[in-house]
C-alpha cells in the first residue's frame, strides 16, 4: 500500500531553484494546503524568515483567507489586487500550495512560479504515516509516478539513479530474495508511458554526518 502526500520542500532545494538576485514572494492557500499545514500563513511566515536567514531578498508573503484555494483562478486575482504591492516588488513567486495551485497564481501575477511543496510517495511507517523524513525528495517523485515503488525506501543502496547494474535475473544483488526495485519501476514506468521520468537526473544523496551527529572513525 503506499499514500500520496504533498510535503514542503526542504529550504536548501527551495533556495537552489531560486534564481540569484531574484525578490521573492512567498504566496500559500487558505484551504488544503492550510488545513494540512504546509502552505497556510504560519508556514508562509516560516518560509519568509528561513529564506531571508539563507540570503534571499524576500519582499513578503500572501496567503488567501482560510477556506480560499489559491487552485481557484478567482480567488488567486483576488489575492493578486490585494497582494499588488509586494507582488510588484517582486520577480518570482515561492509557492507554498498544491501543484494544481501553480497554473491559476501564474496566470493571475504574471511572475514565474517555484514550488516550495512536492507531491511524494514513500514507505510507510508502522503507524500507516508517510515516512516524510526519509524522503529524498527527487527533483521528479518516481514513486509517485511508478506506483508506489520508491527507489530510496526500497533500494538496499538507495540508489536514486539506477539500477546499480548487478542484479541477476531480476534479483537484487544486496538481498537476492527481493527483486530490484529498478527493474520494478522500469517495468511500472515503461507500462505507463512514462519513461520520460527516468531521464531526469536525481541529486546524489549525502551521507555526510550532519551538524550534532558524530563521524565515525
Ligand atoms: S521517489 Fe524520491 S521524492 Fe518520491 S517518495 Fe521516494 S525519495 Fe521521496
Ligand atoms: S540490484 Fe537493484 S535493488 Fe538491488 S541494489 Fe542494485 S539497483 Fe538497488
């Protein structure tokens, strides 16, 4: 069983996708992105503050009021007029909704739009949540479009950009009592037309110790 769910991005890839020098404004929605808490006006806050401490020249951040889906062309005009003085200080917007909020806010600003949110898949943890914190997010979900089958939750070398070339006959070469989950999602994505997915190149995980944890010798 896998369950999709749509996860603010990390700020570091937010940040990436920013062009250099660009003013942003960060924009959210009133209804699933707030109910849900990844795009209501406390997360448009919080991603304001985390991009301004990155060096991000932030110009402000709108959010429709609750109820108000920012998917709806109407209410992202609205937001527009009432958001006009920050939106005219600004060159991109930060978007901190659905994917189908994208195409209706840049259409009402006329500024090009970078998704703060992502739709992912991954494992399940014992409580049926979606395993978030393991998530890599891939520049493309392949687990979103493969099915469920996430190559990082269930690739032994989480391989993000396989397969690693040593499966034999179709088992993985790490734990030969599973199948390669590559060759799973190459089979799913091939069926689906959507081969297309595995030409976008995934960054490389780090496994470098992070800030608090110890390397060991
Ligand atoms: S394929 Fe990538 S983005 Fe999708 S759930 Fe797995 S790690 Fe996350
Ligand atoms: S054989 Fe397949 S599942 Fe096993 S490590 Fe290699 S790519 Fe991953």
């Amino acid at each position: 069983m896998s369950m999709q769910r749509t996860v603010q991005r990390p700020t570091s890839r937010i940040v990436e996708a920013i062009p250099a020098g660009a003013r942003v404004c960060v924009i959210g929605c009133g209804d699933c992105a707030t109910v849900e808490h990844f795009g209501g006006e406390a997360e448009c806050i919080e991603l304001a503050e985390a991009l301004r401490e990155q060096g991000v020249e932030v110009s402000g951040w709108a959010c429709p009021p609750e109820g108000d889906g920012v998917c709806n062309l109407t209410v992202a005009r609205r937001l527009q007029s009432a958001a006009a003085e920050v939106l005219e200080r600004s060159d991109v917007i930060v978007l901190l909704a659905c994917p189908q909020g994208e195409p209706a806010v840049a259409r009402a600003t006329g500024l090009p739009v970078i998704m703060a949110t992502q739709v992912i898949v991954g494992g399940l943890t014992g409580g049926n949540q979606v395993a978030v914190e393991d998530c890599h997010f891939c520049e493309v979900c392949i687990a979103r479009a493969a099915g469920g089958l996430c190559p990082h939750s269930f690739c032994p070398k989480q391989m993000v950009n396989g397969p690693c070339g040593g499966a034999q006959g179709g088992r993985c070469e790490v734990l030969p009592k599973r199948p390669c989950v590559w060759e799973q999602i190459h089979r799913r994505l091939k069926a689906a037309g959507r081969l297309d997915v595995l030409a976008v190149y995934q960054a490389p995980i780090s496994f470098a110790p992070t800030s608090g944890e110890d390397a060991e010798d």
